[in-house]
C-alpha cells in the first residue's frame, strides 16, 4: 500500500508492505501482486509485499498463483500509466535536489 509518512516536519510517500507493514526501501526485493481480472477493463487491488517471506505468508492467505511484478517494474509501469517520462522524473529530480527536498 502506498501511504504517506511524516519525518522532520514534512510529510513524503512510501510503499508499505501489505504484510508486515514495514516500509519498503529496495525494490528489486519487493514485488506488487494481484488478483487477475476475468474481464477486460475491469480493475484489481494491487497489494505490495517484501519478497521472501512475506509473499510467501500472504500468498497463503490469498492464495497462489497470482499475477506479479518486481516492484521496480511495477513501479517504472506506474510512472509510464500517469505520463511520468524518464525525462520528467529526472526534471523532477533536479529541482527537488536543488532545493533539498529529497
Ligand atoms: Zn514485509
């Protein structure tokens, strides 16, 4: 789940897992998964999970096989869906440096 956290002062976005809501802080070792849809256009919860064993425990209560992705490609796939270009991110990235927000 995506929630926000508040440090300093300021607030920021994080992913949390959907097992042991914990922060995730690497995404090649995390993974986002869902139940697939029967019908085209229809819309699924995605559910975001460290990978090991909190996949593991929370495919034991949703069960197995589920469509999944590595959080790293669930995440590019995200910014292309919203129209955020590696260009932007980058842009994005420049300012928030120069400024010192991140
Ligand atoms: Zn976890």
């Amino acid at each position: 789940m995506i929630r926000m956290i508040r440090n300093e002062g300021r607030t920021t976005p994080i992913v949390v897992c959907d097992n042991c809501k914990e922060p995730i802080t690497d995404s090649e070792m995390a993974m986002a998964i869902w139940k697939q849809p029967d019908v085209d256009g229809t819309q699924a919860e995605v559910f975001h999970l460290h990978k090991g064993p909190c996949d593991r425990a929370f495919k034991a209560v949703i069960g197995d096989p589920n469509p999944w992705q590595e959080l790293t490609k669930h995440l590019h796939y995200l910014c292309s869906n919203v129209g955020l270009s590696p260009e932007k991110l980058l842009k994005e990235e420049a300012i928030e440096q120069e400024i010192g927000t991140l």
